[in-house]
C-alpha cells in the first residue's frame, strides 16, 4: 500500500455524513485485513501466557495455544523457586519510590526553571535537554560508582534513587515547559496574600499541573518497571535485590530447559503493566504524543 | 528545592562530567582507583576492531531499522486515521502493547520464540511447508543480527506509529474539505496540503526513532547476550561487557573489568549521540524557518 492511495482515504472518511456503499465495504475489508495482522503482532504474548499454562512437554509437542490441562505449578515454581516473588516486591517497591522521588523533584526543579529568571538558566536548559539523549551506556558506571560511594549499594534505595535520578530530564523539561506558560497574576496574587515559596508551589501552581504529573507518573513507571541495564549493574553481586526484567533474564541462565517456568515468571513480569497500559491507555498514549510535540 | 537538585545533580550532571574523568584512568575494578593514563584509552579504542565492529552494528540498526520503522509506522497510522474505521482503538492498542513491555522479558521470550530447536515460529514455518529445515534464526551469526533488528522494529512500531498519529492529527479537516471542494484530487492534496504539514514532524519522528535503533542493550543483551561470535554485539552490549567483564568467555574479555576503557568508549558514543540529537536541533529550526517562509508568502 503506497502513501499516495493511503492519504486521500482519510479524507473520504473525513466526509462523515453520506456513507457510499464502497466506502463502507472498504472499510470492512481493510479490518478484516488488518484483524489477523494484529493478532499476529501480539502473538508473542500469547504464546508467552499460553506456554506459561502448559507442562514442557506439552510446549515442544505443537502450536495449539490452548493448553489441555490448565496448570498453575509453573507459576508456584517460579514465584518460590526461581524467586519471582521477591523480585516482584522489589520492583513493586523501586517503582513506587522512584516514581514519588522523581515526580515530586522533576515538578520542583521544573518549577524553578520554568517561572524564576537566574543567571545560566539556558545553560541549566540546555544541559538537561542534551541529557535527554545521552546512553545509558555512557553514565552506568559513573552511577554504579556513586551508589557504592554512598553505601547503597546493599539495599533496594540504591537502585530506586538511581532510577529516580536517570528518567526525569523529560519530565523535568515537561514541567518548565508547562509552569512557564502559566500566568504570572497567580503568584502574585497569593504573594500578596503572604504565600511563601513553598504555598504558592504547592496549593498554587502544583494543582494546575496535573496533566503534566499524569505524564511524569507514567513515563516514570514504565521506565523503572521496564529498567534493565541498571538494575542489571546494581545488583551484579546482590542476587536478593534483583528486579523482575533482571529475574527473567537470569532465570533463563539457570534453568534453560524449563520454558514453561520461564514463559510463567516473564507473564508475571509483564501482565502488571499490559493491565496497567490498558486502563490507562489514553494517558500512556497522550504521554508519548506529548513528548513529541515539545 | 535543594533536594531535588541535588537527585539532578547526582544522578544526570556528575555522571556526564565523570565519565570523561574515568575515560582517562586506566581502572580495572571498583575496589581500587585508576591511575591517571591520559588519553590512552582513546588511542586503545581507536585501533579496536571490535569497538568499531559493534559501532558498525549500532549503525546498520539505525540506517536499517530506522527506515523500515518510520514507513511502516505511516503506513499503519494512516491506515488508523481513517475516521469511518470504528475498530481503529482497538487495532491501535495492539501495536502499542510490545512498545510499553519490559525489553529484557520480551528478549528472553523472543530468544525461546525464534530457537532452532522446537521454537514455535520455526514449527509454524515447518508445518506450513514453507520451510524444509528450521531457520537458525539466532544460533546462525550470519542471521542473528538481522533477526535481533527485526525483533526490535517490531517492538518500536508502535511508538513511531503513535508520534504519527499524533502529528496526523494535526493536518485541519477543512483545509482537505476546501481543497476537495477546489476539484484537488487525492494526490495533489498529500503532496501540497498532507505533506507540507507533516514534514517537520517527520524530521522529528525520524531523529526520535533514530535515538531509539541506538538503544537497544536490553533487547540484544537478553535474546543473545552479543552472540553467536560477537556477531549481535552493538556497541550498548560492548560496553556493558568491556566494562564489567560479563561476556563470559563469549567476548573473550572475561575476568578483568576495563571500567576506564569501556568509559571511553561511552564518551565516544555519548559524544554520537548527542551530534545527532543537535543535529535534530539544526533541523527542525531549519524546517520551521521554512515554513515560517512559506506561511508569509501565503500570507501577502
């Protein structure tokens, strides 16, 4: 299907009212195209809690995705054995602690640079929008060096302060971006009502705010849920700290026959935030449009 | 204020600065510290043929995966656009579920996926008799990359695809109803109303997605850890092994941690990165200062 054909039939659907009959059965026919497509698309994931439900040998024997006996062993395993469980509370906890620490520092700073005039504020802009793109290949050691110089490196605030510190350049941007254009009458006002810094912040400029903390909770969730390298790093030689994303990928180091305990601990791992994104598809949608347009 | 400042400072400021300080010690693990070498390690890097085996690699995901993502991703926005298609949500939310799933976890998944041995892709294609022999489609060197490349465009799809909506969305239904009142036909409306209006989001989306071929530790690292022979292994993956000797024997590094070595060549690829995203910069002030010209003379 080339761009040429593909444009003009949003302008045909743009035309509500008079429905042409081929119209209609264009429609038709592009979802019925489109159907198998996308379940194709998202056939790794079926396979995934499919396999999750199955014996081993079940798995190797063929294709059919529903398993004839449904078992939940695989999961028992893998949340006792292969210590899903506690990298379940582990990445429950690093996602919720990050996120609380970077939405409530990112909207601050964001704050700041967004409504206060200093010397070197570009400066200060433009080093956070250059951050954006920096790898995480480029700072993770520097960051592992640091939790350990802090003394860390042994407990789960290591890594939950580092997944704080690392995501928030967009959301901090986001924040600047969106203080900035608020009218400055507000502060004014409440200063004259002798608000201090931290009442206007809070009960003033904070509450208007709320699309943008919408996006930072988001953006921030998906980062420390999905976090790899990291947590990867951080937890080298401390097995108990390990996150989920890291728990899968060395659960198949150990286990590399057992692909059924494997497909149970990666469906534990990616139900939550599948759930997650499909409540809040809307948001999770509008975050990442938004990134854009800024 | 003072707090989150310093979480800023921390963590986004002093590791940018440090990495340039520790590409200058020769340091092999966090128990000592490195001695002062200068700019050795650079000298080192510049003649590694791995290092710039792995770049080459980070490379062809870009000019490969790049394309390939931001064209499909228009095609299916498109496709989505269409306002009469009332399951557009629907289909919508299906591409974008690999894009918000943990990379680490879908590598994994994917690397049992796509196994030579019993992996259900390779049973469908053998039953289907499209194939005589499975595919090996990670064990073979020659066809791991390419297979790691094709996993990570479907992964990333989704998000390419919803910068394009979103920037779809933008394009006024009356101007299409004017110019169709006007006798335009399909394609002089996409060539002088669509595109015109699109084309600065598509520098944009493309330069996004650009960044986004370039990351891609967690994918390749978990479906195949850099292997078979080096032959996955982008420079995310080079790094991460050079610096904490985890390539086991496969990198053929294993045992002592370059952490000063493998800071260059993050330097070296941080300093990448960010040419690109300046690039970006450059660009988009190029393409609005374009259409800020085009709008005046549409104007007089």
């Amino acid at each position: 299907m080339s761009l040429a054909t593909a444009t003009p039939r949003r302008v045909r659907g743009a035309r509500i009212p008079r429905h042409h009959w081929r119209t209609t059965l264009r429609v038709v026919v592009l979802s019925l195209i489109l159907l198998p497509i996308c379940l194709a698309w998202i056939y790794p994931f079926v396979w995934m809690v499919s396999a999750s439900l199955k014996s081993n040998k079940e798995i190797f024997a063929g294709l059919n995705p529903f398993p004839s006996v449904v078992r939940l062993d695989n999961y028992v395993r893998a949340w006792t054995q292969a210590n899903m469980g506690r990298y379940f509370f582990n990445t429950v906890f690093i996602t919720v602690f990050s996120t609380v620490i970077s939405v409530g520092s990112t909207a601050l700073i964001g704050y700041v640079l967004g409504r206060y005039r200093f010397p070197g504020k570009k400066v200060v802009i433009g080093l956070f929008a250059a951050a954006i793109f920096l790898p995480e290949g480029y700072t993770i050691i520097p960051v592992f060096d640091m939790i350990t110089m802090l003394g860390l490196s042994g407990s789960l605030w290591g890594v939950t302060l580092a997944e704080a510190g690392g995501a928030h350049v967009v959301a901090t941007l986001l924040f600047a971006g969106y203080f900035g254009q608020l009218p400055g009458e507000l502060e004014e006002a409440a200063r004259i009502d002798g608000a201090g810094f931290w009442r206007i912040f809070a009960n003033v400029y904070l509450p208007l705010a709320k699309p943008v903390i919408a996006t930072a909770i988001i953006l921030q969730v998906m980062h420390s849920w999905n976090s790899f390298l990291l947590p990867l790093v951080l937890t080298l030689s401390r097995p108990e700290l390990r996150t989920l994303a890291v728990g899968v990928y060395s659960f198949r180091g150990e286990y590399l026959n057992d692909w059924a305990g494997m497909a149970a601990a990666s469906t534990i791992t990616l139900l939550p935030i599948i759930i997650v994104f499909l409540f809040l598809q809307r948001y999770f949608v509008e975050s990442i449009a938004g990134a854009l347009k800024n | 204020m003072l707090p989150a400042a310093v979480l800023s400072a921390l963590f986004t400021f002093y590791p940018m600065v440090m990495s340039w300080w520790y590409s200058l010690l020769d340091w092999t693990g966090f128990t000592e510290r490195g001695d002062f070498i200068g700019l050795d390690n650079y000298w080192r890097l510049v003649q590694d043929q791995q290092f710039w085996a792995a770049f080459g690699r980070s490379i062809a995901f870009v000019l490969v995966g790049t394309p390939v993502r931001v064209v499909l991703a228009l095609v299916i926005a498109i496709l989505l656009n269409n306002q009469l298609l009332k399951l557009a949500p629907v289909f919508r939310t299906f591409f974008f579920i690999p894009v918000i799933t943990t990379a680490a976890v879908v590598g994994v998944v994917m690397s049992f996926m796509l196994g030579s041995y019993q992996g259900p892709v390779n049973q469908l294609l053998m039953m289907a008799h499209i194939l005589p022999e499975p595919v090996k489609f990670l064990s073979d060197p020659n066809t791991a990359l390419w297979s790691v490349l094709g996993v990570h465009v479907w992964k990333g799809t989704g998000h390419t695809m919803i910068y394009w909506l979103a920037a779809l969305q933008t394009v006024p239904t009356t101007y299409l109803e004017a110019a169709k009142v006007d006798g335009a036909g399909p394609l002089r409306i996409a060539r002088h109303i669509t595109w015109p209006i699109l084309l600065p989001f598509a520098v944009v989306i493309i330069i996004l997605t650009a960044q986004s071929d370039l990351h891609t530790f967690a994918l390749v690292q978990a479906m195949t850890e850099g292997g078979p022979y080096f032959s996955t292994q982008v420079i995310e993956v080079y790094i991460y092994q050079t610096a904490f000797a985890a390539g086991s024997s496969e990198s053929g590094n294993a045992g002592v941690p370059q952490l000063g070595y493998a800071s260059a060549a993050g330097c070296f690829f941080g300093t990448v990165t960010l040419v690109i995203a300046l690039a970006q910069a450059w660009a988009i002030r190029k393409v609005n200062a374009v259409r800020g010209q085009l709008r005046e003379a549409g104007d007089s």
